[in-house]
C-alpha cells in the first residue's frame, strides 16, 4: 500500500483509530486534524533542486554538488598523483648480456656428482637410523637390567630379614 492510499484512507475516517494514523497527519489541541503538507501529492510533484523527497516513509536528500564536485577533482588529482608514483617506481626491464657460467665441468659430471651424493645421504640417513635404532634398545636393556638388579636386592633383604626373624 503507498503514501496516497494511505493519506486517502486516512482521510475517510479520520477518528477511527489513532493508532493507525499516518505520522504526517496530527491533531492540535483542540482535536481538529492539522494534516502535514506532502509534496508528492499528485498537486505538487515537482521539489526545488537541493531540498529533500518524501516518499513512502523515506527522506531523499540531493548531494551538495559543489562539494560532490570539489570531492570527484580531488580524487581524480589523487588518482593521477597515484599513476605518477607508479610509473616512477615501476621497476625497468633487466636486460643481461649472455655469458658462460661455471668452470670446466660439464653438465654430465655434475648431474654424477648430484646422483652419488644422493645414494650417499640416503645410505647415511639409513646408517644413523639404525645406530639411533642400536642405542635405543642398548638403553632399554640397561634400564631393564638396573629393574632386575633392584628387584634382586629386594627379594634378598626379605629373604634375609624373614631367615633372622625364625
């Protein structure tokens, strides 16, 4: 439903429901309707330039152009100052003349070289995994042996105590 069915409706039964009443239309004291002037209504369509619209319950205010424009040729001096900035940081191409690089090894020797050290490191990987793998079950056994040299000596100062205490 929009502002004129509304405004219209309104205006049939003015006393039914406060309630109901459109914000525009009011009663002053002494109870008689005092209602706002709308200025969409079908009589005046036209609003000056620069003054706000009422429409369906919303307020449409114009931008203030001089400050629109002031703000649009800041921007587009900011832009250009921004444009200028990178064009003067912008990195130049790299031109580099071709030279030989290396010593006097070819490329067939270093790839050999790459492969041993490969099997080498593996083999060296594999070499101290194992002597980890060796010391870890080295200390297992010594704590295990150390477990059953207490439990020994337990089992004795028992053996003993009970043997004096007959």
């Amino acid at each position: 439903m929009d502002y004129d069915q509304r405004y219209k409706r309104n205006q049939v039964n003015p006393e039914e429901n406060q309630n109901t009443r459109h914000p525009r239309q009011m009663t002053d004291v002494s109870g008689q309707d005092q209602t706002l002037p709308n200025p969409n209504v079908h009589g005046n369509p036209q609003v000056p330039t620069g003054q706000p619209r009422y429409s369906d319950g919303y307020t449409i205010i114009p931008p203030n152009e001089s400050k629109r424009n002031e703000m649009k040729t800041i921007a587009q001096k900011e832009e250009e100052a921004l444009n200028r900035w990178k064009e003067t940081q912008r990195v130049p191409s790299v031109c580099v003349n071709p030279e030989r690089l290396g010593g006097d090894v070819t490329l067939a020797e270093v790839r050999q070289k790459q492969q041993i050290n490969h099997q080498s490191m593996k083999l060296q990987k594999k070499a101290e995994r194992l002597l980890e793998k060796e010391q870890q079950e080295d200390q297992r056994r010594r704590e295990e042996f150390e477990q059953d040299r207490l439990r020994l000596a337990l089992d004795r100062g028992r053996l003993g105590f009970i043997a004096v205490a007959f």
